[in-house]
C-alpha cells in the first residue's frame, strides 16, 4: 500500500437543500468548483479569529456600551445585590 501524504483534511457537511443551491449557482457565477467556493468562504470567515482577536473584539464592545444609561443602571443593580460579605 501506497503511502498517502496528508497536507488537507476531508470535511464534509451537510447543508439545506437552498443553500446548495445558492452554492453551486455563486460556482457557476465564479466559474469555480463549490468546494473552492466553499474553502474561500471558510477562509475569509475565519480569518482573524484568534483569541487575541476575540480579546480585542470583547474589548471594543465593551467600550462601546461603558457610558450607556442602562449598562450604569445594570452594574448598579449588580453591585447592590452582591453579596461581598467576606471580600477584602
């Protein structure tokens, strides 16, 4: 038997039946095979997600909604039913 060298994993899914369909139609649209479709989209849609790149993500949210009234309002909320009872 033949040794197989392995540089790709096999992956398959499956997907609705209008999925496919819109899959094999934006194939056609770039004149590529669907799973070169597919490997590109999972590429693009994975990109950058690192756990620093979530870290970094979280970090921007949080910012966004630091100065909103009703974030105040939760960790206001948050600290007076807290029990810090034993908390230095």
């Amino acid at each position: 038997m033949a040794k197989v060298s392995k540089t790709s994993d096999v992956l398959t899914i499956r997907v609705p039946k209008a999925l496919g369909q819109r899959l094999a139609s934006e194939a056609r649209r770039r004149r590529r095979s669907r799973s070169e479709v597919v490997r590109e989209i999972l590429e693009t849609g994975l990109a950058g997600t690192t756990s620093e790149d979530r870290k970094a993500e979280a970090r921007r949210q949080s910012l966004l909604v630091r100065n909103r009234r009703s974030e105040r309002e939760a960790l206001e909320f948050i600290v007076e039913a807290a029990d810090l009872s034993g908390w230095e």
